[in-house]
C-alpha cells in the first residue's frame, strides 16, 4: 500500500498493489481537517478501516497527516479561481 496526498481539496490516496502487478486506487476525503483535529485518532481510525495493521504503515499515515494538517492550515490562506476554460472542438 502506498499514500499519496491531494492537498485540495484535503484528502488521502491509498494505491494498492496486487500480486498480478495490477494497481488499484482509493480516494479518502478529509474535509474537516482543521489545526485541532486529533492526527493519532484519525490515523487509528483511517488504518482500522483500511486493514493497514503494520505499525511502520500507521506510523508513516501519522506523518502523512501531520503533513498535509501542516499544508492545509498555511494554505487557506491561498485564494483559488478559474484560470482557464477549456472548450469542445
């Protein structure tokens, strides 16, 4: 299993990886993530639903949040717009 962050909106990518090589990718939203949430018990939880019950995998979902918590919280800052629209041939 590998993580991958989405900084916006906040979120988690799980891409897991299959003995016949194939990949399979799984979008975890985390929308209320705020500078008060509790990273150990989201982190708990996140790896309860997901089976992930290696330790070193729990612990590297602990940094994983304590990252993205630190890029949402500097960020919202940071005004999004429409910079381009694309039309149908």
């Amino acid at each position: 299993c590998r993580f991958l962050l989405r900084y916006y909106p906040p979120g988690i990518i799980l891409e897991y990886e299959y003995r016949d090589k194939s990949k399979k990718t799984k979008e975890l939203d985390i929308l209320d993530l705020n500078e008060f949430t509790d990273l150990d018990s989201l982190a708990d939880r996140i790896a309860d639903n997901e089976q992930l019950n290696s330790i070193p995998k729990r612990n590297q979902l602990r940094i994983i949040l304590t990252r993205l918590r630190e890029r949402t919280i500097n960020r919202k800052y940071r005004a999004f717009k429409l910079f381009k629209e694309i039309g149908a041939h």
